[in-house]
C-alpha cells in the first residue's frame, strides 16, 4: 500500500497529529513522515534563474 507525499502533508497540514496518522496507515512508520517532510523541503528550497 502507498499514501502519496501530499496527502501526508495534507494531514499535517490540517493539524492531524503524527501519532494520528500512524494509527490510521499502520504501514507508515515515523521515519517515513520525516521523508514526506524532507522531501517538501527539498522541493520548496529551488534556485531561481534570472535571465537578461
């Protein structure tokens, strides 16, 4: 089973709390909500080009 990236963030998002969410996907494991949110960082943090 998988549970994308954004619905995980989602339910952070909406105030779901971790132990919440680990409960209702007990696949996930804590580590892979730090992933989820490393990944949105990671995402989030881009160079901007600026072309002349």
């Amino acid at each position: 089973m998988r549970i994308r990236v954004k619905d995980v963030l989602d339910l952070l998002a909406a105030g779901v709390p971790e132990a919440e969410i680990l409960a209702d996907y007990p696949y996930l494991e804590s580590e892979d909500i730090s992933a989820c949110l490393n990944y949105a960082a990671a995402e989030a943090d881009h160079p901007v080009l600026v072309t002349r």
